[in-house]
C-alpha cells in the first residue's frame, strides 16, 4: 500500500494570497502547500481522496497514472473544486464514469457544481463523467477495504476513512478536517500502520484540531508513523517539526509513504 501527499495545505494554501510570511521559511519547498488531498493505492486500485482545486497539477507533479474510485470527504471548496480535473482519468478508463463517494451532503454538492457529468458516460470525449454514491460503511475494494465514519467539522460532518490491504495487512487512518477523533474513529484506526490527522495551527481553531490536539489524537492512536496535514502559515517545517516526538512528523506536498 502506498500513501502519496498531493496537498497539504489549509483551504487557502501556503504562502497565502497578500500576506507576509515573514515567520515562515520559503526556501524550505515542504513550506508550499497546495490544498488538501491524497492519493492511495490499496493493492494497486487507486483511490484519490479528495479534488484540490490545484488538482491538475498535483497529478502532474506527483505523476499519478489512474483513478479508480474517487472518494470526497466533504463539500468544502477546497476539496470539491478540483472534481473537473478528473476527466482525464475518465478519459484513460475509456469513458467509464468514476465511482464517486461521498455523504449526503457531499453527493448534493457534487450534483450541484458538475451537474453535466452525472451521467453513465461522458457527452463528449474529454468530458467527465460521475457516478455519485453514498459512501458505506465498509467499501470493498478488489484487493482491499475502505472503512468510513464521520467525524465533525463545524456545521458539517466529514468522512474519516480508514484502508485496509487485503495482502499486506496493511492498515492507514486519513482523519482530516475534523475537531476530533471520534472514539467510533479510534476503534476503527486500532492497529494502523500510519495515522494521518488534521493539524491546523498551533492555536486553537473551532472546527481544526490545533497541533496539541493532534498530538494529544497521536497519543491515543499509538501508530508507527503519524503525519500531520492540512496546515496553515502558522506551521513551519523545520521549525516545528523538530518540535514534535519521535514517529510524528509534518507531511509535505509531494511526500511519498510505503506502508
């Protein structure tokens, strides 16, 4: 199983539109987050979770191939905006539409912003072509599983995916955008290799959790690996990163994990 950071940034990224940085090393590259997303390849399907608006170039950078199931944590503009960029993966599967997962509320606005690619094959060549379904709670996969619960961010609740490697036994919990993990989330992250969590700032925020509490979150998880993700300007790679215990770390756009 392997975990790719395609972006690591809070929604508006970082550096952020007409702001000093001047606490902030940008010469270190892993201080410039795009938004939000990653790619896992569980047995080798591929599921990428979550559409940064930055979506294209992410998937260049990173060289991704294939999608084979899209899965969307929440509605947020930052996870959603990205969706258009996905016809090319469509495309590569000969116009196929994508398995698309999601809440109730994700699927809504899915249908609200793309209503030209629910359809079972795209209009044209080089369209998209979504077929919208309600995430379940256990998403079987050729050669693996997805288990989902719901984790709260503000007024909305978000998916809290843990996978699952049929061969490897392979085990990653990707908790972001949330205040909390849930005790339901915890059980169902019990034994994972790699625990990624929401690690917004260092002070508190009412719908993040901060690095304390993510650290606090870490603790209770006692994962191998833990990676950090979805920051603000607030966090510095170096800086903050020696700060943290052994087995936790900062991720980074572009960083790759072999689990």
């Amino acid at each position: 199983m392997e975990l790719v950071f395609l972006g690591t940034g809070t929604s508006q990224g970082v550096p952020m539109i007409a702001h000093e940085d001047a606490d902030l090393d940008l010469a270190d590259s892993r201080n410039w987050r795009t938004r939000a997303s990653v790619h896992v390849v569980v047995g080798g399907h591929r599921v990428q979770v979550d559409a940064a608006p930055e979506l294209r170039l992410q998937c260049v950078w990173n060289r991704i191939p294939a999608v084979d199931t899209f899965i969307l944590t929440h509605a947020h503009a930052d996870h959603i905006l990205g969706m258009d960029d996905l016809r090319r993966f469509i495309d590569l599967r000969e116009g196929e539409a994508l398995p698309v997962y999601s809440t109730e509320d994700g699927l809504r606005r899915v249908r609200e912003i793309y209503p030209y690619a629910i359809r079972d094959r795209p209009e044209f060549k080089g369209y998209p072509a979504f077929r919208p379904l309600p995430m379940p709670v256990v998403l079987e996969l050729p050669e693996g599983r997805v288990f989902s619960t719901l984790l709260p961010h503000g007024r909305v609740q978000v998916l809290g995916l843990v996978f699952e490697e049929t061969s490897s036994g392979k085990k990653l919990a990707y908790f972001t955008d949330c205040k909390e993990v849930t005790e339901e989330a915890a059980a169902l992250a019990e034994g994972a290799d790699v625990v990624v969590l929401d690690a917004l700032r260092p002070v508190p925020h009412p719908t993040h959790m901060s690095i304390s509490e993510a650290l606090d979150a870490a603790e209770r998880l006692r994962a191998p690996r833990t990676y950090f993700t979805h920051m603000t300007f607030m966090v510095d790679h170096g800086r903050d990163g020696a700060r943290l215990p052994a087995g936790v770390e900062f991720a980074y756009d572009g960083l790759r994990v072999d689990i």
